[in-house]
C-alpha cells in the first residue's frame, strides 16, 4: 500500500461577483472578505478554510489529495459552492477554481430636496460605481412629484447617488455614498445646491 502525503496538493482560485452598467457592460469584482471552506469529500465538517485577500484570491493548502467540496460566504451574497479535485504541487494541468457570488439584492430610495428642504419633482439622479479608478454609470432615473427616487434590486456595492436639476437656466447638483448591503434596503437622501457665485 502506498499512503500519499496530507500536504501534497492544493487549491487556489478567485472569487468575484459581477455588475451590469447602464450601457449593458458587464464589470467583474474581485470580493475581499470572503470566507472559503473545504470539505473533503465524503467528510461532514470542513477541514480547511482561507479568507480572500484585497484581490479576492484564496488559497487552501496542505490538503489530502482527493475530491473537495468548496463553500464561499459573505455578508450580502447568496453562498456559492464548487467542486474540484486538488492539485499536485507542480502539476502542468493545474488550473485556478474560481467562484462567482450572486448579490443579495434590494430597493436604494432617497429623497432629493434643496437647502430650504423643498423637495425637487423631475431631477435627474444618477447611480454610479467606481472600479478601480474609473467611475461607471449603473443606472439613472427622475425623481417623482415628492421628490423621490428609487433603484430597484441593486446588488450590494459601495455606490455613489448625484442628482441634478435645472430651473431657470440655473443648475443645481448634490451627491451622496452609500454602502448598499442586500436584502437590506438602504437610504440615501440628496441635498441640491446651485453653484457657489463668484
């Protein structure tokens, strides 16, 4: 019989999520945070765990060699699993086990309002989300006859809300952030200012 070392194989991989743009592109994000589980198969408790970095990679090594099971969590993420044989240490066919993560979704309302506090009906409110150091429009919408404005099941994100609207030639804009995490609405009212006179 010849016994296999515990510590000769390995798995390694990516964990992302994705995000439509207005324009139909699709952005692909690395999660940090992640909590990575390993279950050799046929096992019934985890034997090995890892945390994505900034860059969302994990890594379990010092693994059985056999069949795993991969379970990946994260606050405002529905859980993903995958299955992979571990790798040899200097396989040639080696290849990364990377999971996607579908967002937990929900509802981003606001109010959009002047200095007075006089709510501003027709104003043009924008959602964007910066990746890396560009910024990319997510999606935009008016607001209704109070001054409202709603995007409907928006994955959770790090978001940027602007708003604008114009009334006798003279524009008037404002912005806030919001950490959106689903299934948990969130709020994010605006206050609108013309521009400061010279």
């Amino acid at each position: 019989t010849i016994l296999l070392a515990a510590t000769a194989a390995y798995l390694k991989g990516t964990v992302t999520t994705s995000m439509q743009t207005k324009d139909d592109g699709k952005l692909t994000i690395a999660l940090s945070g992640a909590a990575v589980s390993g279950t050799l198969s046929g096992d019934t408790t985890p034997s090995a765990s890892d945390t994505t970095n900034t860059m969302g990679e994990y890594a379990l090594t010092s693994l059985a060699i056999g069949t795993w099971d991969l379970k990946v969590t994260l606050t405002g993420y529905k859980a993903g699993t995958a299955q992979s044989a571990a790798w040899i240490a200097g396989n040639p066919d080696a290849t990364d086990l990377d999971i996607e993560l579908t967002p937990e979704t929900a509802d981003l309302t606001g109010v959009v309002a002047d200095g007075s506090d006089v709510a501003q009906s027709g104003a043009t409110v924008k959602l964007f989300f910066t990746l890396g150091t560009t910024k990319y429009l997510i999606a935009e919408t008016t607001t209704d006859v109070d001054g409202k404005y709603t995007f409907s099941g928006l994955g959770t994100a790090d978001y940027d809300v602007e708003a604008s609207i114009t009334v006798s030639d003279v524009e008037s804009t404002g912005s806030a952030s919001v950490t959106h995490v689903g299934p948990t609405a969130s709020t994010a009212d605006i206050t609108v200012s013309p521009p400061a006179a010279d």
